[in-house]
C-alpha cells in the first residue's frame, strides 16, 4: 500500500523523486563538486551567503547570455531565478552593456552625484508617484532607512510587521520571517519570533507582529498601545512566502487605519517594484504609501537600491535630522546601469512581453495541473510566478505554511536537471521572467512541470 496525502500524490514518490534527481544533480556537477569543496575552506558554507547553500549542493555558475545561465560544468539553464529577482533585463543587455561600458572608462566611484542620478529618480517619481527619493545599496539598506525615518518623523519606537514578509537582515525586520508553527503563536495575535541569531531582544519586542490580509489586527495593536506604532512595513504582495495577493481593499485600508492613529506605511517593493508593472503595486492598486523601498530589479544586475518618500518624510533627510548616508549611495556605475534599466530596458514593449509570457507560463503549467488532475494552482504577478502546491489559494503566512516543502524542493531539482535555474529556496520563491525570455524558455519550464506531474501521479515514469 502507499502512502497518498490530501494533496493527491504518492509520499513514498516525492522522496523517491528527490533522492534520484538529488543524485542526477550531482552526477551533472562534477566541477560544481570540486568548487564547493576547495571553497569550503575558505568560504564558509562553500558559498558568498547562506541563500546560495542549496541542497544537494551550491550551484557554481560560469556566466549568462541572454536568458541563459551556464554553470562551471558548462550545463546550459533557462535563468528563471533571476539572482533573487534582480535579472529582469536578462544577462548581457546591450543597454546595459553600453552603459556599464562607458562609465567603467570614465571612473566609477566619487562618492559625489553624477548626473544619472537625477534621470533615475526623475523616473522614479513618474513610475511611482512619490516625490523625492535617495539612493542605497540593498533592499536591507533601504528598508532600514525606510523603519528608522518613520520612527524619526513620529518620535516612536515601534513598528508593525507582517508574519512571513522579508525585508532584509537588518535588527527590526528580522522578525516572524519564517517561523515555525510551534514557536508563533495564535493566528489573531502571532509572537514576535527572532529570524535569526544576534538579534537583541529588546529590539524583536519593538515589533508587533500581524497576519498579512488582517485589518483588525493592525487595528487592534494600534489601538491597544496608543501613541506607541511608528508604522507599519510590508511587501504589498508577499513575495517570501510563494506569491500572496492582498485582497481588496487592504493596502487602502492599512494606509487609512495607520494614518488615523498618527503612524505612517512603508511598502517594501524591493522584488514588486518594476517586475510587477511599471510602478509596482503602488501604481497597479493606486494605494501610495509614505515611503516605498526598491532595489533588486532597478539596478540591471548592479546593486543599488532605493527610498522614495512624501515631500515631509524627504525634507528630514534634507535638513539632516534623519541622515540617511552611504559611501556608495547612488555609485556611478549602478547609476548607469539603473538607467539604462529604466528608460532603455524596462518599455511598455517590454511589459507586453512580460504579460505575454506570464499567460503562457501560467496556462501552460494550469494544463498540465488539470491533464494530471493535481490540487495545485498558479500564482503570478508580472514577470514573477510561483505554482502554489495546494488547491485552496493562500491568504496569509499560516496558509502558506500547510504546504508541504518536499513539492517544492522535488519541483527545483526536477527543474534544475530539466535545465531550467529556479531559486533553491522550493516553495518560499518564485520564478522571474525577463525581457530577453523567449516561447522556448517556457516551454522548457512547462515540459519540467509535466515531467514532475508524470513521476508524481505514476512513479514509475523516467
Ligand atoms: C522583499 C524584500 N525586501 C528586502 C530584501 C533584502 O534585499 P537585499 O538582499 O538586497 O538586502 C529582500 C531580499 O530578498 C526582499 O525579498
């Protein structure tokens, strides 16, 4: 007899399927192999941070073309990891290209503007409708900037966050990242859980934790301590736990509910912004906050980040009494390469092409789903996706939580020796088209899904 749980497949050939594409994996890699153990002893983990640590092993790359990536055994890859969603314009766009070029000749750090820095934030402001912005490095810079400028405009300590959203490694958003249910409390009320080690505890308890699609929840900790919340900070879909859409009028009622109580909003578009649509969720719902954070996909594959805030929030850092600073803010080469990103790669033909491939993607995965009659369902949202492994659509992080991991990892590795480069992360991240992605890219990626499908539903397919 097998085992089958509610999610209709055989659990005896999930991990059947995970060992044998575990050792294909490896048999691919010889070279990978031989990197990962002459890094080990000098890089720890074998690898340049702990997200690139996938199991069975860490992928080592040689480059990128195009939408392709091939790695140090010289196996060939549809890119549709997109370095954590930055890769957007794909790998070598000759925009980017050009303008890296030039500017690499021409110098590349003053720690002065240059004037690419105006052309990009001028960009900006049309995308997204905020009028001042400055320039960071990483997404973590710029949610940290964003949590220590409300605290700043308010004079309060503390923030509100929600479970299961990622903002960076910096103290206050390392907070219910990715908890375990045991150590989360009650749904209505979560725990403040630390993500991760190093983290003062006084600083995880400046934080009150909420269900993401929960009003009443914000409401309930804005009322229940009174003149105590800054804000509140969110990724407006969340994009660390799968995909999670909010539904409808939450955002709007967030921005309402925080500034009735004297608190500001913060949206955290570090992997929405630019892959979603051109101004992100803030343009698509058409709720703008009073302060939004990008980096990832703005910079073209160079890392730059950026804060766009209301006229009152930028004139602190104006004036200096909130110094947001930075020895390579708004460096010359990201600059250039941010850009070309936004007025040469990032067109309305662009997002088009983005929508047409999305259709594709997620009606070609939606057949197979159906041919094989699996409870599984398809989330996108732009250039990004994510197949979702449970019938029921995902409101918030204790949704999210139900899925069984194993689809997700079987699903990477199936993927992976399918030739296909998705985040290691399984059921956590999502996939990322880009510009240069073509029909063939797609239909590599469903032919995998299919194969995943056919061991799953008859395990004794190839
Ligand atoms: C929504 C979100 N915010 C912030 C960050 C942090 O960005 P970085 O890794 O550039 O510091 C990430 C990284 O994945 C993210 O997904």
């Amino acid at each position: 007899m097998t085992a089958t749980d509610a999610r209709g497949a055989d659990t005896a050939a999930l991990d059947n399927l995970i060992a044998t594409e575990s050792e294909a994996f490896l048999r691919r890699q010889p070279k990978g192999g031989e990197h990962v153990r002459r890094a080990g002893r000098v890089l720890a983990g074998g690898a340049t941070s702990n997200w690139q640590i996938a199991e069975p092993q860490p992928v080592w790359l040689s480059h990128g073309t195009g939408s392709k990536l091939y790695d140090v055994d010289g196996n060939e890859y549809s890119d549709f990891h997109g370095g954590y969603g930055v890769s957007i314009a794909g790998h070598g766009h000759p925009a980017i290209v050009e303008a890296v070029s030039d500017r690499v000749r021409r110098g590349t750090h003053f720690a002065q503007p240059t004037p690419d820095a105006i052309v990009v934030a001028e960009n900006l402001t049309e995308r997204f409708g905020l009028p001042q912005w400055r320039f960071a490095n990483s997404g973590t810079e710029a949610t940290m900037d964003a949590v220590h400028l409300m605290r700043a405009a308010t004079g309060r300590d503390r923030i509100i966050k929600v479970e299961g959203c990622y903002h960076g490694h910096h103290d206050s958003v390392q907070v219910s990242v990715l908890p375990d249910l045991d150590e989360a409390g009650p749904a209505d009320r979560p725990a403040s859980v630390p993500a991760n080690t190093g983290i003062p505890r006084a600083i995880t308890d400046l934080v009150s934790v909420v269900g993401f699609n929960d009003l009443a929840a914000v409401e309930r900790v804005l009322v229940e301590r009174p003149g105590e919340v800054a804000g509140m900070i969110l990724e407006p879909v969340m994009m660390n736990a799968g995909i999670i859409h909010p539904e409808p009028g939450y955002l709007a009622g967030l921005r309402d509910l925080l500034h009735r109580h004297g608190a500001l909003l913060a949206y955290d578009e570090v992997k929405t912004g630019l892959t979603t649509g051109p101004g992100g969720i803030t343009a698509l719902f058409g709720v703008t906050p009073d302060l939004v954070c990008l980096a990832k996909a703005m910079g073209g594959g160079l890392s730059t980040a950026a804060i766009g805030g209301t006229s009152e929030l930028m004139d602190m850092v104006a004036d200096g009494r909130y110094e947001q600073v930075g020895t390579f803010n708004g460096n010359p080469l990201a600059m250039a390469a941010a850009r070309a990103t936004l007025t040469e790669v990032l067109t309305p033909a662009s997002y088009s092409h983005l929508e047409r491939l999305r259709q594709a993607m997620a009606s070609g995965i939606e057949n197979v789903v159906a041919e094989h009659g699996l409870p599984w369902h398809v989330v996108t949202a732009g250039a990004k996706g994510c197949i979702c492994f449970r019938a029921e659509p995902v409101r918030n992080y204790r949704d999210f939580l139900t899925i069984d991991d194993r689809y997700g990892h079987a699903h990477w590795l199936v993927q992976h020796n399918g030739g296909v480069f998705l985040p290691p992360w399984g059921k956590v991240e999502q996939w990322l088209i880009s510009v240069q992605h073509t029909d063939a890219d797609v239909d590599r990626f469903v032919t995998n899904v299919a194969r995943l499908a056919d061991r799953l539903t008859s395990p004794g397919h190839p």
